[in-house]
C-alpha cells in the first residue's frame, strides 16, 4: 500500500466516525424541537459542518485537510448531503429498514439510531428510533394503521422498563450495531415503542411479514 493511499483511508475512516456524531446530534436537536418545528432549529453556522483532520500517520507524507458537506435544507426539512451518504454506505455503516423488524441497537439515552429516507429532494432526516422498537414495513403500516396505533398505544415507554431479553430466532432484526444509520423507502413506517413492542413482539411480527397476494 502506497502513502498516499494510506493516508487517504485514514482520513477516510476519521470522516465517517466524525459525520457520524454530526448526524446523531443533529437528529436529537430536531426530536427535542418537534418534527413539526423545523424552523424552531437554527440553521447551521457554517451551512456545512467542516471537518480539518490533520493525520500524524508516520506513514502519511502529508498531513491533510478537507471539508466535507454534510447537511442543506429545502421547504423546512432537513437532508444528509449525497456525499455523507456515500461516504458512510462506503463504510457500511447504512443499514436498509424498510422491510421492517425489531431493531436491535443504542437507546435514546445513548444516542439512538437516526432514520434517513430517499425521497425524490434527496436523504431526508426523518427521525431518530431506539433499541428494541420495531419498525413495521409501508405496506403492512398502511393496511393496519389502526391495529398498529392501539398496540403502541396500550403500553406507554414510562410506563414499563425494557431490558436486553431474548427472542425467536424468526423474528425479524433490523441490527444497527454496525450500521448505526437506517435507511427506510419513501413511504410510512410505524414505529412501535419498545415497551409495546415486548408485550407484542409475535404479533407485530405477525402483522410485519404478513404476505399479500
């Protein structure tokens, strides 16, 4: 392997680790302000987050610098920049949703899972889920809307605590540990909170791989 292309892996590596905090703050400042306040969110200063890294790599000839364009806004919403989402899919750290299941990862308290949607604007920031909700899939979420909201609605999260239980192994797993970023199709997803999704979990199951003809 050649200096350069040391170097460049390196830097490559530390841009991926740092977008990723960028990403997960942003999230929960757009969670602590509501979905519906957007405009309750300062805009960023500067209106790209910059990353200068200077690699001290004794393999590195040169230290580098370099900015990376992470967010930009259009009609009140928020969206990761093309090059982020490369540049964490390079590094495997997007994970596909959307055909739903019970995601296994960090909780809110420990910093949550940020959602990204393709819509036809680009990556949407949509929200942020946590270890242990389920994420039903958009066809089985639009034929049983109502089913789904009085499941989530029975149990609330204060009202219970979760903690790392066990399950069949045919339930389906959305597992975020490597893959801290989800990517869900455009379209609904329900989430399900985890304390609901526990009392649950076989019959969210059921209704996420029900098959339709």
């Amino acid at each position: 392997m050649s200096r350069k292309t040391s170097c460049k892996s390196f830097f490559a590596k530390a841009a991926v680790e740092y977008n990723l905090v960028i990403l997960t703050e942003f999230t929960k400042k757009m969670i602590i302000a509501g979905s519906s306040s957007f405009d309750q969110i300062p805009d960023l200063e500067p209106e790209y987050a910059i990353l200068y890294h200077m690699i001290e790599d004794r393999s590195c000839e040169f230290s580098h610098k370099a900015s990376i364009p992470v967010f930009y806004k259009k009609d009140h919403k928020y969206f990761i920049s093309n090059q982020l989402f490369e540049l964490l899919q390079n590094d495997n750290k997007i994970i596909n949703g959307s055909e739903g299941g019970l995601v296994m990862g960090k909780s809110h308290n420990d910093g949550g899972i940020p959602v990204i949607q393709k819509t036809p604007d680009g990556y949407q920031i949509l929200v942020e889920v946590e270890g242990y909700e389920y994420i039903v899939n958009p066809i089985s979420s639009a034929k049983f809307d109502f089913l789904l909201s009085q499941i989530n609605d029975s149990i609330q999260p204060e009202n219970d605590t979760v903690e790392t239980y066990m399950f069949d192994t045919f339930i389906k797993v959305i597992d975020t540990t490597n893959s801290p970023v989800m990517l869900i199709d455009y379209a609904n997803h329900f989430v399900i909170n985890r304390v609901a999704t526990k009392h649950n979990l076989l019959r969210i199951n059921q209704i996420n791989n029900f098959k339709w003809k």
